[in-house]
C-alpha cells in the first residue's frame, strides 16, 4: 500500500513536468529546419524577438515545473534554477544549430534566448512563486 502514493506522486511530477518538455522538444523541431526552409522575417531583427518569446514560454514552464514539482519550498522558489536550465538548454541549442545547413550559432541569438527565459522565470515567480504563495 505504500508503494501506490509514490507511483502517484512520481505521476503527478512527470505530468507537471510535461508541458516544458514537450515545449523544450517544440524549440528543438524548430531549430533543426534547415535555414532555406525558414519564413523571410517581416523586419530586421524580428527572429530575435521570436527568440525571446519562445524562451520566455520555456523559462515559465520550467519555473512553474520547479515550483509545482517539488515539496521543497526553497526550490521551488529558486527563480535561479529555471534561468540555469533555460540559459543551457538555449546554449545547447544553438551549438545545434551549427549542424543544421544554413542556420549558425549566434550570441545575439543566445542573448535574446536568455533574455526571453529571464523573463518567463520573472513572470511566473511575480504572479504564483512569491513568498506566501503556494
């Protein structure tokens, strides 16, 4: 009997974690389109603005994951450990695209990536991770 509330917890964790995951494979899909086969941009700088966009939805998630996921009221907390997370897997994920025939990897880029987390994580702890709230 013991045994069944574990498997329940570990569930509830997986399914909590599901939505940035799944968002985390979303950004891989989309990076991993050959550069030839990307939409003109309808102003100069305006994949930086996507960047940032996409990562904040990441950086939310991932914040929301952490503070859901875990009976630990300090991590869940921990606005730093999102940010990590989003920072590597946007470092990760333009080393991938060094791969990828006609896409490079870009610091502005890279910036604009953990700028967008920065803000996902801000959003996410302002309204549901504050102290007194859980």
């Amino acid at each position: 009997m013991t045994a069944q509330p574990e498997q329940f917890r570990t569930a509830k964790q997986a399914w909590i974690w599901l939505p940035a995951v799944a968002w985390a494979a979303f950004i891989a899909t989309l990076t991993s389109i050959p550069g030839s086969k990307m939409p003109r941009q309808p102003f100069i700088h305006f994949d930086l603005i996507v960047h940032a966009a996409v990562y904040a939805a990441l950086g939310f998630l991932a914040h929301r994951a952490f503070f859901r996921g875990t009976s630990f009221t300090w991590l869940g907390r921990a606005w730093v450990l999102p940010l990590f997370l989003g920072l590597v897997y946007a470092a990760l994920d333009e080393i991938h695209q060094t791969w990828i025939p006609g896409r490079s990897c870009a610091l502005e880029d890279f910036i604009a990536d953990g700028l967008g987390a920065a803000l996902g994580v801000w959003v996410y702890f302002s309204r549901f991770a504050r102290p007194g709230r859980r």
